[in-house]
C-alpha cells in the first residue's frame, strides 16, 4: 500500500509537469484583445533648442515690428491672376529683419496667408512676392511677422488684413493658387493632390470678414514636423479686435482640439507647446468662442481645420 501510494503521488506529479503553459500564446491573446495605447498630449515649457535660438538673437524677440500693405491696395479690383504683394516693414525692430539662413533654411519672416489657406513664408521683402493663379472672386490678405520657429509677434501694428477682388483674371479652375517660387497657397480643385508639407487645402473664398470683429488667424501647426520639431509642436495663432479671457479681462476664448479629441482652451494670447505626439497624420480644429462656448463667426474664418503629418 505504502508503494503504490508512492507511485500514484509520482505520477500525479509527472503530470502536472507534462503540461507546461503557454506563455507566448497567452500573451498574444492578450495584446490582440488590448486596446491600442491613447496619445496623451501635455502642455510643456518652450522647449531648450528654441531657448537656446533666442539666447543668440539679443533684442529681437522683444522688438514691436508693424507692417503696412502696399500692395494689392485695399478695395483693389484686379484684372489679373498674378496678384502682387508688396510690404513695408516698420516700428521698433531691435535689429529685426525678415531674412533666410542658407544653412538652416530658417529666419525670420513675415507669414502670408490668401483667404482662410495655409500661410506661405515671406523671407525677403526686397525680393517680388506674387500670388499666381488666384481665382475670380472676392478675396483676402493677411500677413504678420514671424520668428524662425514660427511663433508670431503680437504687437499693435504687426496685423494686417486687406480686402481686394479679381475680374476677369484668366486663372486655371484646375490648378491651384502659388506663390512666385511655386509653393501652392490655395486649391480650387478639391481633387488636388496634397502638397508637399501636407497641407490639406480647401477651395479659398474670401467670405463676408468683417476687419472690425473679433478674427482669429490660424498660423500653426502646419506641414510637416521631423526631429526635433516633432515633439513639442507649438500653436499660434493672430488675434484681432478684441481680448481673450485672460488678457485684461477680455470674453473670448480660443478653442482648440486633435484628431476630434477633448475641446482645450486658451484664455491668455501666447504660444502654447504639446508634447506626446504619436507618429502620423494628425488634425487641429481652432475656433473663437464666446463665454458660453459658442463660435463667434466671422466670415467663417474663426474656425479652421489644419492637418499636420508628425514624422519619428
């Protein structure tokens, strides 16, 4: 009996062992039942590379540079395509000059945008900027100064916002709007391939903007962000003819989102970084609201979609 005993408990215990568990096969049905990981975007202090940028500029980030539209003239009626823009740069510069480095490819410049469209970079304001291609209609310019990591300046002055039309202007329904140098500024063909930063255009109508209400100007994110660049990204943006909650007790806000995620607000006029960004295509809606969370429109230019394509 005491034998027999022995040899059962024996083989119960072979047993046990002959049957090991599958470790890898569990684990995989696990992570085929898990939910993908959620991108978590946080709030972050200016990042050290741009610190490090401003350290070398000495008084040019606290310069007040204004702009004046020479051309088109406001009210302008144009019977070309080929739109001329030409500016004049003025105010307390502290040595600051629209300008591009052949290394980098950065500098300062003035930020150009046609209608409601992504905006185009303006490095030298001694060389011919021109608008190509623009489509018959109403239209409207935009433009204010930027640094090299595109944040805008944001004194008085800096604005400036002209109304101007096209008759009879002769531009191709097939192809979209470009600057002189032929970066593409608008798409009137919603069949349009993208461009090559990822901007996702729209057809470029100028709608009814009043220049006296409260406007929104979107400036970033825009294109594409690699490296560095792709972590934190920042957002800016222009505002004209009021205040935000937080800047000498204005009541407006400016809403933001990504990818269609939570609503985040900014109530003091400044840039803003993000960090946490997941590699791809992503999209930021921005809208101007009210104390009680409704758009403020404007000609339907205070709430615009961007898409941006992160790069790791």
């Amino acid at each position: 009996m005491r034998l027999s005993g022995l040899l059962f408990a024996a083989a119960l215990l072979t047993g046990c062992g002959s049957t090991p568990t599958n470790t890898n096969s569990s684990n995989a049905s696990n992570a085929a039942n898990s939910s993908p990981p959620t991108q978590t975007l946080t709030v972050v202090d200016t990042p050290q590379r741009i610190k490090d940028m401003m350290a070398t500029r000495g008084e040019q980030d606290s310069a007040q540079p204004t702009l004046k539209i020479l051309q088109p003239a406001a009210n302008a009626a144009l019977t070309s395509s080929t739109v001329k823009v030409k500016l004049e740069l003025g105010g307390d510069l502290k040595s600051y000059k629209p300008h591009k480095d052949p290394e980098t490819g950065m500098g300062n410049h003035i930020h150009v945008i046609l209608d409601n469209q992504p905006y185009e970079a303006y490095y030298n304001l001694d060389q011919p900027f021109e608008l190509r291609n623009v489509a018959d209609g109403d239209h409207t310019l935009r433009v204010f100064p930027s640094r090299p990591w595109h944040e805008s300046y944001k004194n008085l002055g800096a604005f400036q916002m002209v109304k101007f039309s096209v008759k009879n202007g002769g531009a191709d329904a097939s192809k979209p709007a470009t600057t002189n140098s032929g970066q593409q500024i608008s798409n009137v063909n919603s069949n349009a391939a993208p461009t090559h930063e990822g901007k996702d255009m729209q057809n470029s109508t100028a709608g009814s903007v009043d220049p006296n209400k409260p406007l929104l100007t979107y400036s970033r994110p825009k294109g594409e962000y690699k490296g560095a660049e792709a972590d934190p990204i920042m957002i800016d943006f222009w505002f004209a003819n009021a205040k935000l909650h937080d800047n000498g007790g204005g009541t407006y806000r400016v809403r933001y989102s990504i990818d269609g995620g939570e609503a985040r607000y900014i109530d003091k006029w400044g840039p803003v970084w993000l960090s946490g960004w997941f590699p791809g295509k992503h999209t930021i809606k921005m809208d101007l609201v009210d104390e009680s969370g409704a758009l403020v429109d404007n000609g339907g230019y205070n709430s615009t979609t961007r898409e941006i394509t992160v790069v790791k």
